[in-house]
C-alpha cells in the first residue's frame, strides 16, 4: 500500500515537471495564452470570444436606444 503511494506521488510529481518544464526552466516562463484573442489567425478572420461580442452588441444597442 505505501509503496503503490509513492510510486503514484513520484509519477504524478514527474507529470508536472514534464508539463511545466517550458515554465520553471526558462527565464520569462509564462503560460501559452489560449485564448481566442490571442489567436493570430482568429484576429485576421475577425473571430472573437463570445463574451467579447456579447459585450459589443449590448453595448451598441444601449447606444442605440439612448440616442
């Protein structure tokens, strides 16, 4: 039982440092941004999040109906 612990706790210890390995080992380390937003290919389509245009149209007709 305790062995079978420690091997869980020491593959799940490697797991992390595999998947971090581009964020503790280099110097400006930072999360992959997976936005929408942050997609260069979406921005020249013109594609954005949904709650980016869900802001904009209701921003647009309150303009609307206040003028």
């Amino acid at each position: 039982m305790l062995q079978t612990l420690i091997v869980i706790v020491f593959l799940v210890l490697i797991s992390v440092l595999l998947l971090g390995i581009r964020i503790f080992f280099t110097k400006d380390g930072q999360f992959p941004n997976t936005h929408i937003g942050g997609n260069v290919h979406l921005k020249k389509k013109g594609i954005k999040c949904a709650t980016s245009q869900d802001k904009e149209i209701h921003l647009k007709s309150a303009s609307k109906e206040y003028c």
